[in-house]
C-alpha cells in the first residue's frame, strides 16, 4: 500500500507492504498545479514495476516523477489546479 503525502503536513509519501514500512521523503513544490499528480504517480509506479524495479525503488521513481511533474505545472492554465507537466518539456 501507498499512501502519498503531498498535501500533509510533511511532504512524504508511506509504502507498507505487509511487513516494512518505508517513508519516501518527497519534495514539496508551492504551485497552483497539482492536477493529476496521483495519476502521475500511480501510471509512474506501474511502468517502473513492469520495468521490473523493485517496490521500493519504483515507488521512490514514482514519488520523483509525480513532484517533477508538480514542479513543472501549468498552473496558468483554466482556473482552480492547474494540470501537471508529465512531460516536462516546459522551461522556466
């Protein structure tokens, strides 16, 4: 199990896989573009494992793609969240 902890207090996400519990430190990105970061994190996880990494180190992959992704949003975009840049081709 997953838990991701983007919106908590401490920008860190939980893998529990039964047995061990493993804290994922994530970096926190102060932007109005979170839309589909759990999506983001979730198709990164799955690729990663069918790429054959292990849990833990998918989930780490996850957790960096899904706050690159955060980090390059397009916050201007519509109103409310704006989406995230799966494909980071955005530059700053």
């Amino acid at each position: 199990m997953i838990v991701t902890g983007g919106h908590g207090d401490d920008a860190v996400d939980h893998l529990y896989d039964g047995v061990v519990h493993l804290e994922i430190p994530v970096e926190r990105h102060d932007v109005a573009a979170t839309h589909g970061a759990g999506c983001t994190h979730s198709a990164t996880l799955a690729a990663l494992l069918a790429r054959g990494e292990s849990l833990p180190d998918a989930a780490r992959g996850a957790a960096a793609a899904a706050s690159r992704a955060v980090a390059q949003g397009l916050a201007e975009l519509g109103s409310g969240e704006g989406p995230v840049d799966v494909l980071g081709v955005r530059t700053r």
